[in-house]
C-alpha cells in the first residue's frame, strides 16, 4: 500500500513538472558558419536571462524560455558588437524560429558615431549593412553611440526610445571614414492630424469657389487652390504642436527664424492624397508629409547638435 502512494505521488509529481514545463516556449535558430564560437542570449527589460552556446557541428541552438517579450542577441569572438533580434515574443508551448543568422560579414576600418537626442541610455541604436543587420547598441546617458570596425558600404541607422517616434537614415561609408550622423527623435504627444506609428502628418482643407467666376472650369480651378492653400495653413498649425521633448517645441529647439524658414519650404514638399468635391462646388483636399525617415519632419533637424 506504501508503495502503491509512493508511485502515486511521484506521477503527480511528474504530472506538475509537464504541466509547468508546457507553460514555456523556445526561440530556435541556425548560425552560419557552425564553427565561429556563437553564443546566444535573451535579454528582458534590459537584463540577460538565459545564454547558451550554439552548436559548433550544425550551427543550431534552441533556448527555452518563459512567455513574453525578449531581445535574442548574438555574440562572436571575432565581431565587435552582437548580432540582436530585438521584439522576439515567446508563447506558451511554442517555438518561435529566427531567421538564418549570417555572420560572415566583412570587416572594416571605418567608424560611426554620434549623438541622438533626447538622449539617455534608453535609447536603442541599430545598424543595417547593405539591408541587413549588422549591430546593435545602446546610447550612454549622454546620448552617445559608436560603431567600429565597419567596411565600406551603404547602412541603416535606426534608433528607437520610450515615448518618442522612432527615426532612421540612410548613409553611406568609404574605407577608413570617421563619420558622424546625430538624430533628433521627435516626442510623442496626441496630436489631430499625426499618425505617429505610420510616420506621416495629414491635414485638410476647404476651398470656396468664387461667385464672380467666368464660368465652371475656373470655379473650380480657383476653389482648390483655395482649398491647398487652407490645407497648408493646417500642415503648419499640426507641426506647430510637434515637440522635440516634453518641455521643448520644435520652434524653440530650432529658433524661429530657421524655423519659420526652413518650415515653409518643408510643407512646399507635400503630397495629395485625396481630393474631392463637395456640394455647391466646394472643394476638399488632403495633404500629406512625412513625419520621420527621408525627407520627414525629423530630416529638417537631424543635422543639429541635440
């Protein structure tokens, strides 16, 4: 009878291990190539959780992990910053499989440096060669990043921080330049007419058309240049509410000259995207520009000190 609740109890035992074991899940991935002494680590809310190394035959790894949310990086001798895919969600009694991890990736003389604003050492600084990822960091407390070792080539500098828009730009590097590239990441606050995860600000406008008019062709003609010229007086009451920090707007951090100059010609840049007319012959159009990335709002202010 003893030895009858014995074994009873240790299938129970059993029984809760499986079940707690279920609840996890596991990212899994291939290093190529197999033999560069990878080692693969989960960080959540910036601390390492889990590290282990990759197969030096085949160049496989699986971690299991509790659900949520971590940042897998990956970490070679012979690379000076890791490999991070950042964002990777882990279900329960799932396994999420990366993509195939390339570090055959050729060294270089050139460095990249800079300063992005608010500044802060939350913010995430990412690095694209030639479209794909390349090295990850994060900015010191003043802002500050740097990236070494880096060959010739077109990149993608990405950067992200709590609570403002994350920006990217484009650049390209010679053998052995020491560039710099600053951004300035706009500040996320409700504003009617940005679309702060799209990166684009949306505004519209009404044109009358006049009543003294010759005939229908130049009523309407003049009724939408009426309506693009309200539609770029919203554009730039939306942008006039846009801010670089909680306590600084864009035309304090830039000066209002260069503000209202290099503004101007910014909103000169916008795009239709819709256009209709109404009753009586009124006229309805929407602009559109860009918030981030090439050619955004961000562009116009990237190039200043932070």
């Amino acid at each position: 009878m003893r030895h009858y609740a014995i074994i009873i109890c240790c299938a129970f035992l059993v029984a809760i291990s499986a079940c707690t074991t279920g609840q996890n899940g596991a990212v899994e991935g291939v290093v190529n190539p197999p033999n560069a002494g990878a080692k693969i680590t989960a960080v959540q809310d910036g601390k390492a959780v889990s590290t282990i190394d990759v197969s030096a035959a085949d160049g496989k790894f699986i971690m299991t992990l509790a659900p949520g949310t971590y940042d897998i990086n990956v970490t070679v001798p012979s690379l000076p910053f890791p490999l991070s895919f950042p964002g990777v969600i882990i279900e329960p009694g799932r396994t999420t499989t990366l993509s195939p991890i390339d570090l055959a990736q050729p060294a270089g003389r050139s460095v990249l440096s800079g300063t992005i604003g608010p500044g802060g050492a939350g913010t995430r600084v990412l690095l694209l060669y030639e479209g794909r990822e390349r090295a990850a960091v994060n900015t010191s407390a003043d802002g500050k990043y740097e990236f070494t070792g880096l060959p010739a080539g077109n990149y993608t500098l990405k950067a992200d921080a709590p609570g403002y828009a994350g920006d990217a730009t484009a650049l390209n590097l010679t053998d052995s330049q020491k560039a710099m590239q600053n951004l300035r990441l706009l500040y996320i606050t409700s504003i009617d007419g940005v679309d702060w995860s799209g990166g684009k600000i949306r505004s519209k406008g009404i044109g009358l058309p006049p009543k003294n008019a010759p005939n229908s062709t130049v009523r309407q003609e003049m009724a939408k240049r009426a309506a693009l010229a309200d539609a770029q007086r919203n554009l730039l009451r939306v942008i006039d509410q846009v801010r670089v920090s909680p306590d600084q707007s864009l035309k304090s951090f830039m000066g209002d000259k260069n503000y209202t100059e290099r503004i101007q010609g910014f909103v000169q840049g916008y795009k239709i995207v819709r256009e209709q007319e109404l009753s009586g012959g009124n006229r309805e159009i929407e602009l559109e520009l860009s918030l981030t990335g090439p050619g955004g709002l961000s562009s116009i202010i990237r190039e200043q000190q932070p």
